[in-house]
C-alpha cells in the first residue's frame, strides 16, 4: 500500500468532511475496498485522520460564533464514551462481521436517502 496516495485520499477526505460531505465514508470505502486494507484498520485510519479536521472545523465554528459551548458539551461527553465503547466492541466483532455491516449501514442510508423528501 502506497502510503503518499492513502495519506492524500485521506487528506482530500477529510476536507470534504468538513464541508458535510461525509468524506470519512468516502475513505473508509477506499481504504476497505481499493487499497486492501482490513476493516477495522480502515476505520482507525479514518479516525485518526478525522481528529485534525475536526479540531480545524471547530476552530473556524468557534471563530464564526457558530458554536453554544453549553448545549455541545453533553454530545461531546456522550460521543468520547460511545468512541471508546465502539472501538471495544469493534475489536471483539472483527474485521469480517464489521464490513458487512458496513455494508449494511451504506444501503441503508442509499435507500433512505433514495426515499427521503426534499423541503
């Protein structure tokens, strides 16, 4: 695996995440599918690469005023406890029974937003 080509798609993803493009799905999916990586490392790589983009949307949002600090503070508390159970139990299920459903999850939201009513 050519790292330079996995450290831009990664790059490029995480961009487009940041916009609300859903690039972590994007790069899970190459990593998983193009690059011949295992699943559950496909989806570490992910958050790792997420974590600095994260941290730059959030310092852009703040910088915008587009953050309540008071009414993130229990999603943010919530979703450190859910990562950490996740990776627990992500780790237990495997590679194999994690990609498909992943899978899974990809075609329902394919399908939900298929069917989804646009305002």
């Amino acid at each position: 695996m050519n790292f330079i080509v996995v450290l831009i798609v990664s790059f490029l993803t995480g961009i487009s995440a940041s916009m609300g493009l859903g690039g972590g799905m994007v790069l899970i999916i190459y990593l998983s599918a193009f690059a011949g990586v295992d699943q559950l490392s496909a989806q570490g790589i992910n958050l790792v690469f997420f974590i600095p983009i994260a941290l730059i949307s959030l310092i852009i949002h703040t910088k915008n005023k587009l953050i309540e600090w008071k009414k993130i503070a229990p999603p943010i508390i919530c979703g450190t406890i859910g990562v950490f159970i996740g990776s627990l139990l992500a780790n237990k299920l495997g590679s194999d029974i994690l990609s498909k459903l992943f899978a899974g999850f990809l075609i329902i939201i394919g399908i939900r937003e298929l069917f989804a009513k646009t305002d």
